[in-house]
C-alpha cells in the first residue's frame, strides 16, 4: 500500500496551495480518508476527513478556507488550502482507513510566510 502525498510547497500568507495523495494498494473508493498535520514541536492533528460516501468534516481552525475532495476514478484526495496562514505551516500527511485497516502516506511540507 501507498500514500503518495504531492504539493506542498512555500508560499505567503493569504495564498493557496493543493495538496493531492495519490492511493495504491488499496480499493480507494471504499475507505475514508483524511489530511493531518504536524507542526514543529507539536502533535499530530486532524485537519480534515472525507467518507467513502464523500461527506467531509474538517478542524475548526481551517473550516471555511480549506476543502478536502476525493476522485475515485484516480484514486486520489485533495486538500484545497486558501487563505493561508503562517500557523498552517506543518508536515501534511494524507490517511486512509478501513475497519481495523489504516495506512499514512509520507508528508509533504507546507511552509506559509507571513
């Protein structure tokens, strides 16, 4: 199984980025997935979750600028990051799980500079 996450990067405060993480090894349509992050010197934490279903919830610090989306034609979820702010900036890692299944993707770094 992999989680490929893609599309972090630098960029400054009030910009956008699109992380994406590319699935493989599994029946992508059937399990949930979700993005975390980690910033320097603290816990993991969720950000933002999506069912199989396609119903999404996400953390309250990022509600309303972020979107998680799923294509399940490329097995394949996305986390649309606008507005972003330098306390986004973290190791973003993309999740997937499926009963007792569940598997993390490497991060991808995502600096904001203000």
């Amino acid at each position: 199984v992999q989680l490929q996450a893609s599309g972090g990067g630098l960029v400054q405060a009030g910009g956008s980025l699109r992380l994406s993480c590319a699935a493989s090894g599994i029946i992508f349509r059937n399990y949930h997935m979700a993005w975390y992050r980690q910033a320097p010197g603290k816990q993991r934490e969720l950000v933002a979750t999506i069912t199989s279903g396609g119903s999404t919830n996400y953390a309250i610090a990022v509600k309303g600028r972020f979107t998680i989306s799923r294509d399940n034609a490329k097995n394949t979820v996305y986390l649309q990051m606008n507005s972003l702010k330098p306390e986004d900036t973290a190791v973003y890692y993309c999740y997937a799980v499926l009963s007792g299944e569940n598997y993390w993707g490497k991060g991808t770094l995502v600096t904001v500079s203000s």
